[in-house]
C-alpha cells in the first residue's frame, strides 16, 4: 500500500492528509487501472461540525466497501488506486470546478462551472445534497474551504489516476481503466435525471434493477470487445447484467476514456444489495462471493486486454 506523502497541515484537514492511497502488485503485469474515487469513508472533524445529518445517513451515500470488493485486481498486476474522503465531502467523479453557487460565502471564480444538471441538482465536484435531497450543510461553506479542497483532493488524485494510465499504456501499448462504483438496489431507475446515488440516470431505463451496470458512454469510453467480456463473465457467473442505463458513465469515464488512442475507461455498477446492508452499513454474508467474483471479471478483462491486437483492431473501427 502506498500512501501519497503527506502535505502541509495547515493547508488541508489533518485526518485527510494524505487523501487518497494506491495498491501497487508486487510486478506490473497488466494494463488495467482500478480506481475507487466513492468508498472513502474518512470523514473530517469540522466536516461532521457543519453538517445538518448524522453519520449513517452521509454514510449511506458511500460506494461502501467497493474498494475491497476489487481490490483482488492487485494480485493480478494491476494498480487500484482510491480516495479516503467521502464524496459527500468531494465528489471526483466531477470536473474540478462544477460548483453551486448558492453554497457559498463569496462569489465564484469566473471559470467555475455553475449550469451543470448535476450542479442543478445539488450534485456538483462539492455535493450540496445526499439521498432524497438531503441538504448536507446547516450553512453556507466559505469559497476559499471550497476550493482547498479541489486543490489538495480532487487534483492530486487525478494527477496520480492519470500518471497511473500513462504508465499502463507506456508498458503495455494500451490502458484500461476500470472505474469502480455501487448503486443503491432499492433506487427507481426511471424515477427521472438524478436518483438518490447522486449520478445521471438516463431516460428509458429497465424497469427491474441489475445486478450490475456497465457504462462505456454509450461506446464512447471504451472498446466494445473489453465491454462484452465483463458482461458474458458475470453473466456466466448468474448476474444480470444491464448496459448504460441508468448509468453511462461520469466524468471520469468521459475525461479518461479514449478508445481510438487505446485508453479506455468502463464504469463499473455493483447493486449494493447483493454485498451489503444498505441500511446500517455493514458487509453482508454474501460479501466474500460477491468479491471472489470481481477478481474473476478482473482476470477476464486482463486477459483480453493482453490479447492487444483484438483490443487495438476494436478500437480503430
């Protein structure tokens, strides 16, 4: 495990410092990159101090737990890398800079993106809400606080997630980013743009909810042949299995996946309640079957993106 080195303590909370780890394998022998922005569950003191909710109702917005449910991607030779803070408190699947105006004591800087649907929806790089619209903060943040944290949370991650791929295709010709999240099982699909997960839900969406949900932006992200072979294993392994709706993908699928330059990036959904007590937050019995299987996925994926040529022919159609 390697943690990023530690920064100065007046310029960022103490117990975020540092704010995100990596699990480096022993030998380098893949091209995938694991990324896990949504499990961290380091919750800051004066955070709890500003927020209106108790503990388990901002924990319930946590990827809970998702960073161990991949982390068999290591012993395999490929990198995770994941965020310690929650994403309540910073949410990296945002552009550095999607921020609520209304959240904030002072005026935005002119570069900051305030019309985003997600910032509508009180879901920006700062998120101003959790569940069913759940207002996070008794007041408003001052500006300066909001942007401490992009620039010692949400960039440094980003700079190392990136640093990570550009290694992966440096060693390997290609890189394949694997972006790990949870959705809430019990969560309406359909139920409009946002659910209470907090990512776009797109129209048209299945009426019975998955077991997992792969985004690739619609084949914008990521290299068909790679999409299709998480789907048939899980599907081997009893799941059902659901592309793209209700999630296609964030920001990071967006910025990082490029299939014509041989980066990908495949968004990852595991329904919670196939792992874990939604309510209380806790592991369930089903945990351990549940992860053995994502280390077979990631076996799968590893092996096909070895198979070069498949991947690169894929890519340039």
């Amino acid at each position: 495990m390697i943690s990023e080195p530690p920064g100065q303590r007046g310029d960022i909370e103490p117990e975020l410092d540092p704010g995100f780890e990596v699990s480096e394998p022993q030998a380098l022998t893949s091209a995938l990159v694991f990324s896990s922005p949504h499990s961290g569950d380091v919750y800051p003191r004066r955070f709890l101090q500003r927020t209106r909710l108790n503990s388990l109702q901002l924990r319930r917005s946590e990827d809970a737990f998702v960073d161990a449910l991949f982390n068999g991607c290591v012993a395999l030779g490929a990198p995770m890398i994941r965020a310690l803070f929650p994403r309540t408190y910073l949410d990296l699947n945002r552009e550095p800079y999607e921020l609520d105006p209304r959240m904030f004591e002072g005026r935005l800087p002119a570069f900051a993106n305030t019309r985003s649907i997600r910032v509508a929806g009180g879901l920006g790089t700062i998120p101003r809400v959790v569940g069913q619209a759940q207002e996070i903060y008794a007041g408003r943040l001052p500006l300066e606080e909001g942007l401490r944290r992009i620039e010692k949370l949400h960039k440094p991650y980003h700079a190392r997630l990136s640093a990570l791929i550009d290694r992966a295709q440096l060693n390997f010709g290609l890189a394949v980013l694997v972006d790990c999240h949870s959705m809430p099982s019990a969560v309406s699909p359909a139920g409009g743009l946002f659910s209470s997960h907090g990512r776009e839900a797109m129209a048209g969406a299945p009426k019975q909810k998955a077991d997992f949900v792969l985004g690739d932006r619609h084949g914008a992200s990521c290299a068909t042949v790679l999409v299709d072979v998480v789907e048939a294993e899980l599907r081997s392994q009893g799941f059902s299995v659901a592309r793209n709706k209700p999630y296609a993908g964030g920001y990071i699928t967006e910025n990082y996946g490029a299939p014509a330059a041989n980066r990908h990036a495949l968004q990852i959904e595991v329904s919670r309640g196939l792992y874990m007590d939604e309510h209380n937050v806790v592991r369930s019995e089903r945990f351990e079957e549940v992860r053995a299987a994502m280390t077979r996925v990631a076996a799968a994926l590893a092996e096909t993106a070895a198979s070069r040529l498949v991947v690169l022919r894929d890519a340039a159609e």
